[in-house]
C-alpha cells in the first residue's frame, strides 16, 4: 500500500472508525455500512485516482440504499451489501458544508494525521450523519427527489 493510503488509513482509525462503532456502522475496508429496516446507510472514503508521490486527497461520500427502490424499479438483486454507487440518494459531504462544494482532504509528508483525524470526525458526526439519519426512510427519498429538477 502506498503511504498516502497509509496516511488515509490512520486518519480513518483516527477517530472516524470509532465514531461510526458507536452508531452501529461496520466497517468493510474504507467503507461503512448501518442496515436499518427500510434502508442501508453508506459512508464512503474515497481515495483521489490523482493519488501519486507523496501527497493525496480524498473525501467523504455518503448514501442511502432502498432494497423496495431497486426492486420496483426492476434492478438485479445486489449480491453482498451495497456499495456507496448502489445507493438512490448519494451526496458528497462537501455539500453539507456552508460552502456547498466539494471537499477533499490532503494528507502528505507534513500532515498532522491526528488533527486530520479530528476534523474528519467532527464533519461527519456534524453534517454527515444527521443527514444520513434524515434520508433514512421512503418519505424523505420522495421529499428530496421531488427537489431534484433535471434540466
């Protein structure tokens, strides 16, 4: 593995991983998954593709997985859990921020991996997770694809 997935790695057993224990997330590798009755919460690290050398980025996707969605909508059964691109509503946590952009993290040679890991923490239990506790039922998949305008 490289050293910047190294680095990504720590950040996440920084703080992150435990963060997602204590809502009832498990971890499968830089993915976390929460089943509930009507859905499945993801939360995602994704690794940037530009990751080469010594420094990096990555960020936070997250989504909610509706098994009745994919059925009705006549989509093969997922074999195993879904992954963060199954799910029908899927959000970069940058766009939670009062910026509404997309945010990626750097890590490098000159990082603070604990600090990083903080702040990681502190987005997701701030803005990520009451948005994945929001989007946890049918009635919110309809009320936020009814704002969905396609152009």
């Amino acid at each position: 593995m490289s050293e910047i997935g190294k680095a990504i790695d720590a950040v996440i057993r920084g703080g992150l991983a435990a963060l997602m224990k204590r809502e009832g997330f498990k971890k499968f590798g830089r993915n976390f998954l929460n089943v509930g009755s009507e859905s499945v919460a993801v939360l995602n690290v994704q690794a940037s593709m530009y990751n080469l050398g010594t420094t990096g980025k990555f960020t936070i996707n997250l989504g909610r997985y509706f098994p009745s969605v994919a059925r009705a909508a006549g989509e093969p059964e997922l074999q195993g859990l879904p992954k963060e691109y199954n799910c029908q509503i899927r959000l970069r946590i940058g766009h939670l921020l009062p910026e509404n952009l997309d945010h990626w993290w750097t890590v490098g040679p000159e990082t603070n991996i604990e600090q990083l890991a903080l702040d990681v923490t502190r987005v997701v239990e701030d803005v990520g997770l009451p948005w994945l506790r929001r989007m946890h039922d049918l009635h919110a998949l309809k009320h936020r694809t009814r704002r969905i305008s396609f152009q």
